[in-house]
C-alpha cells in the first residue's frame, strides 16, 4: 500500500515562500508522476502542479512563475515550493500519485497568506 506523507505548510505574509514536501512509500515512486492540488472550503480540488517521473513539470495558470515542484528521487519525496505568494493562494494543499486505478492522496497541509 502507499503512503503519502506531506510536511510544511503553514501561515506566511503575502509575497513569502513556503516549500510542502510529500514523501512517498514504496520502490515504485521513481516511475511515477506526482500531482499537487488544493482545496477551499465549498470548492472543488484544483490542480495546481505535476511533475512527471522525468521531473518535467506543469502549472496552473494561477501558479506559474511563482511555484515550482520538484522531485527527489533517492528520497521519494516530491516538493512544491510557493514564492510570492498570495491570500487568494490560501488552501489545503494535497499531493497525490496514481498507481493503476487507484489514486493515494497526501493528508493534506494547510497554507494560509495573510495580507
């Protein structure tokens, strides 16, 4: 079974930087594209970044040129790191990999901008 694990997170004025990790269980995770979302209360999960297992990367437009997700593979961690960042970026940030049909998600961490 998979296991995600995130860390980071957490409160930050806005045009500051925080950096979520997601490490992963499992030899298969080097394989694998990774999926960074986030969710507000009342809305649907939002795409916000993947990396694919090459560590080639897409953003949503909300994002791009502030995020970046990364990978390490020798850890089975995947990384977001947010700058510049925004009240409107303020969520719950999850990871997510999909194995067959299967999707494992990350608990969740919680990032909140202040203005």
């Amino acid at each position: 079974q998979v296991q995600l694990v995130q860390s980071g997170g957490g409160l930050v004025q806005a045009g500051g930087s925080l950096r979520l990790s997601c490490a992963a269980s499992g030899s298969i995770f080097s394989f694998k594209s990774m999926d960074w979302y986030r969710q507000t209360p009342g809305k649907q999960r939002e795409l916000v970044a993947d990396i694919s297992s090459g560590s080639s990367t897409n953003y949503a437009d909300s994002v791009k040129g502030r995020f970046t997700a990364s990978r390490d593979n020798a850890k089975n961690t995947v990384y977001l790191q947010m700058n510049s960042l925004k009240p409107e970026d303020t969520a719950v940030y999850y990871c997510k990999i999909v194995i067959g049909p299967y999707d494992y998600w990350g608990q969740g961490t919680q990032v909140a901008v202040s203005s």
